[in-house]
C-alpha cells in the first residue's frame, strides 16, 4: 500500500523539440565564433520527424484537456439520470457510489483507449492477478516512463489530469484533501482466451456459465482497510468495446446497486468507507472486440 511520490508530471513528452547534429563540422579554433547553421543530413526525415513530435505533443495536449474539461462538467453537475438529479458529489455523499457514463466524447480517443490496453497485453509485461487467479486478468501499476508512454500514452495522460483536477471537484467533501500529484493506478486487462483457458484447466469444460453468481459468496468490503492506508476516492474507468454488454461481466457491486462494466463509464466511490465487491469479467465469443475488457482503476490519496 506504499504510496508513488514521484510526479506524474515528469512524465508526459518534452515541450521541446531539438535537433541535434551527431557529427561536429567546426573547425576547433572557431568554436566560439562560428555562426555556421547546423546541418541536417536528411531534411526531408528532419521535418517529418518534427510532425510527427509536434502531432504526438498535440495529441497529448488534446487528452489532458478533455480529460479536465469532462470532470469539471461531468462531475460538478447534474448526471443525465432524470431519475436521480443532482450533482455528482452529491449522490456520492448520499450512496457511496456515483456512476457518469459517456465520460469522454471523443470516438477515436475511445478506440485509442481500448486498443492500448490490448497493447499493453501483448507488448507491456503486465501480469497475472495473482489475487484473481483463473480469472483471466492481468495487471500492471500506470507510473508513465518512456517505455510505458510509448505504449499507452492516453492512459497514462487520463492518469495524470485525473489525479490533478478531480481532487478540485471534491475539495473539503467527506474531510478529504486529496493530493493532486500523487495517486494509485492500475491498469487492469482482461483477456477471454486466457480465461478459457483456465476453466478447461480447472474444470474441464470452457463454459463460462460456471462463474455465473461466484462472487455472491465474496463479502462486500473497502478497499481501504487499514487506518494507515491513505487512499479515499476511487474511480474505476471501463475501457472496453461497444459491443460489451451485462453479459460480459466486469463491474462493481455496492450494497444498494449493482454497476455492470460498460465503455466510457467512470465509477466513482469511497476507498476508506463504500464497500464493494467486483463482478467476474466473462466477455463473449460473439465479437474479437469482446475478447478483451479493460479497466483503468485509480485511487487518489490524502495529502501527507
């Protein structure tokens, strides 16, 4: 439960782009009087080198954003449930748990969003869950780095503008000062063959109706458990494909609801004092898209 005091900041691509030489043409006398521009072998690749950092810094740009601009107008006003008005924080305070579908609008960020999470699979050395063992589910901690930026770069953009400006919505509520630098985040992915896998393994069959009501037997707890843990909010984003449906799995279960895994819905709730449990992922054969769920789950912390 260590808590990641490196900035997140530190992360995102420089804001400058260099060109540098890698061959040195001045004559060692005039070093420091030479006004000689520097030579570019190939000014063709040069220049499209350059497009492709400032496309790559605008894209980056563009995330932090929206990711900003959506939690200052999602979650402090009304959701579009007509039957449950009121702000955000709001029915937070008044259930534990607050949900805000269609949470990025933007389509190709969508995709962007479901295809890096495929990617960090195959390419990101994520690994088995070993507290869900059999489930198909694999993990790894969201801490950017060029590596990880270069596989997942809105993830770890979603991260970071997250953990800046959520704490803003929720500042004095419940007693929470959230630190708006550090967090708690994880990538989780789901993988349905792996998961086949696993039941013909342990079962001898690859029906996934047997995990049908598994997790009823599970108590409902908080993910906060110990006073020294400083986690308070949480917010769960699901990443997957338009086609998943209930059907699926994946999800979160509250004492007074149930919020199935469904694309572009964050969940938000109470690390220290909401208690949950999470639904089995299944997926479905129906679609390569259902093959795959993703879930971006982070946890803001109280400020030291």
């Amino acid at each position: 439960r260590g808590q990641n005091r490196e900035n997140p900041f530190a992360k995102l691509p420089p804001n400058k782009i260099d060109f540098t030489s890698t061959t040195s043409t001045t004559d060692d006398n005039h070093k420091n009087d030479s006004k000689e521009p520097i030579q570019v072998a190939n000014p063709a690749a040069a220049a499209e080198k350059a497009k492709e950092l400032l496309k790559a810094q605008r894209a980056s740009v563009n995330m932090l954003t929206m990711v900003k601009d959506r939690i200052q107008q999602l979650l402090s006003s009304s959701p579009t449930d007509d039957n449950d008005p009121g702000k955000v924080v709001e029915i937070l305070k008044r259930q534990g748990f607050a949900v805000v579908d269609d949470f990025l609008n933007d389509e190709s960020t969508l995709t962007e969003l479901e295809e890096e999470g495929k990617r960090m699979l195959d390419e990101g050395g994520m690994e088995v869950d070993t507290a869900n063992l059999g489930t198909g589910e694999y993990v790894t901690t969201l801490q950017g780095g060029e590596t990880q930026y270069a596989l997942c770069p809105r993830m770890v953009e979603f991260v970071v503008s997250s953990t800046k400006h959520v704490p803003e919505v929720f500042e004095g509520d419940q007693g929470m000062a959230l630190d708006t630098s550090v967090c708690m985040a994880t990538l989780r992915t789901f993988d349905r063959k792996a998961l086949k896998a696993s039941l013909s393994l342990l079962t001898g069959t690859e029906d996934d109706n047997v995990l049908d009501g598994t997790e009823n037997g599970l108590p409902l707890e908080v993910i906060a458990k110990e006073d020294s843990d400083q986690r308070r909010l949480s917010l769960y984003y699901y990443a997957v494909s338009k086609e998943w449906d209930e059907s699926c799995g994946g999800g979160l279960s509250f004492e007074s609801g149930v919020v199935p895994a469904k694309r572009n819905r964050l969940v938000l709730f109470y690390s220290d004092s909401t208690k949950c449990k999470t639904i089995p992922w299944k997926g479905k054969d129906d679609y390569p898209s259902t093959m795959i769920g993703n879930s971006i789950e982070l946890h803001l912390v109280n400020k030291q």
